[in-house]
C-alpha cells in the first residue's frame, strides 16, 4: 500500500526523523493562508499523488510570494500530472502540500528496501539526489552505495557511518547522518515497510540533515497489524477495479490487452503470462 508524500513525512516525524513544516491543501485559498502559518519567504507547493518524477512534470513548484503560491496550487489542483511514472494520460491532482523552503548545500538519495534475492534488508545511498535512483543504476551504478542488515541485530552505527561517510558527510553531518539513518530504518521495520525512499536528502547551509521527500510503500500482507496505517489508504490513487477486488479479498491486477488469467498463485501467473506471450 503506497502513501502521499504529507503522510509520509507526518510519519517521519512520529520516529524522529527531520523534515520541513508542511499543510495540506485542497484549494487554492487554503494553499496561501498555510504561508501565514509556515515560517520563511520561500514556499514549495507540490502535487499529492502516487506517483514519483513530480519535478519534471511541474508537480513541484518554487514560489517567492503568497500569490505565487496561490497561482501554483490553482494551476494543480483540478488538474493532471503527467511524470516519467505515469500514463500519457496522467493521474488527477486533488490536494497539494504547502511546505517551508531551505537552503540546500548538497543533495543525496536515500532510501531502505527489501533484497528479496538476500532476503534482508538494504539500505542504498547516492550522492546523485534527485534523480531517479533507476537512471542512477543504469548509467553509473558504482554511485550507489549499498549496505544489507540484519534484522536480528539491526542498523549498527559501523554500518551507518559507513554510508554517511561514502556520501562525503563530515563533522556534524556525520554525526545527524548516522542518527537519522538509525530512525529510518526503525521506521522501516517497526511499521512492516516495503520501501522507505527519499529522493532528495538534503544537507543544509547549517548542516541540517533533512528529508526533502518521502515515500513509504507497505507490506499489504501486514497492514492487519497497523489499523492507524490502514487508515491512511486513498483509494482515489488507486485502479478502481483492484480497490474493488481487494474489498472483496481477492488479489486482481490491472494490466493491459484482452486476456485475462485466473490462477492461484503469483508464480503460476507470471507462467501463464509468459506462456501467452
């Protein structure tokens, strides 16, 4: 189960982990009354959707002025968002979120996933903030730093200091890198996470680690065990026709063509697709 970006970060905030001061908005209105609330002269409205590469389709926006917010969250909301991640025809843009602005010195990419081949956890790190990790791997893999842990023992601070200090961090970035690695990962484990990205991590002008995004898929199999997590689904993001199947229990995913396979199981369908094919 993916998540917006606000709630995202809402949860980050629970575990201690640094972002910006940030207000949902529906409208353009409630858009530029959040600045009166927000600190700073410099505001960022971005698009709310399940979907990442918001940047190059003009889901994030920089604004100097209240107006300026109010004009870029008119723009949005009604609208939609076409990025490297969805279909030509794009997905609706219902909400946005109105956040603080930062000096930035560096950008990093950050992010916790599952290694299903290992089967553990792995942490992944890049100097090459905000671009898509993908890109990255593709066209220079060797920026991106790796380390797997062990659930039993967990995130050690060996292992931390490891990354921060492949991303180049010194002194007292050295120091928040390794904190708020520790409190991702908790995050990550305590909350049956299938992914935890941020795309960029930001170190500021006052050494400030900050996560800038925040992307948090779930394990489905395990949201039995976080009602208050379960609450946070938007099934407006979602493909109708698997919302509608999952109520009723059944795992469907929406593909396209005109064929359609019943299996039971997901090996046996990767088969049958293949077969087809």
């Amino acid at each position: 189960m993916n998540i917006h970006e606000y709630q995202a970060k809402g949860l980050f905030r629970q575990y201690g982990v640094k972002t910006l001061n940030g207000i949902l908005a529906l409208n353009s209105n409630e858009a530029a009354n959040a600045c009166k609330e927000l600190s700073g002269k410099v505001w960022v409205v971005k698009a709310q959707v399940h979907a990442g590469g918001r940047g190059k389709g003009g889901g994030i926006v920089l604004c100097r002025s209240v107006d300026e917010v109010y004009e870029a969250a008119d723009n949005m909301i009604g609208s939609k968002l076409v990025t490297p991640q969805t279909t030509s025809d794009g997905v609706n843009i219902n909400k946005v979120y109105v956040e603080e602005g930062c000096n930035i010195a560096k950008e990093f990419y950050l992010g916790i996933v599952l290694d299903r081949e290992k089967e553990l956890p792995v942490i992944m790190a890049s100097t090459e903030g905000g671009i898509e990790i993908e890109e990255v791997a593709k066209k220079t893999p060797e920026k991106i730093l790796k380390t797997h842990i062990d659930p039993i023992s967990g995130l050690g601070d060996w292992q931390a200091r490891k990354i921060a200090f492949g991303l180049g961090l010194q002194g007292k970035q050295m120091k928040s890198g390794i904190v708020f690695m520790k409190k991702l990962y908790h995050l990550f484990i305590d909350l049956d996470c299938s992914i935890v990205e941020i795309n960029p991590l930001v170190i500021t002008t006052d050494d400030d680690v900050i996560a800038l995004d925040a992307k948090i898929s779930f394990d489905s199999s395990a949201l039995f065990k976080h009602s208050n997590i379960e609450k946070l689904r938007d099934t407006t993001e979602e493909e109708p026709l698997e919302t509608k199947a999952s109520i009723a229990g059944l795992n469907y995913i929406k593909l396209d063509g005109e064929i359609g396979c019943m299996v039971n199981g997901p090996g046996l369908a990767m088969a049958t697709m293949d077969i087809i094919k």
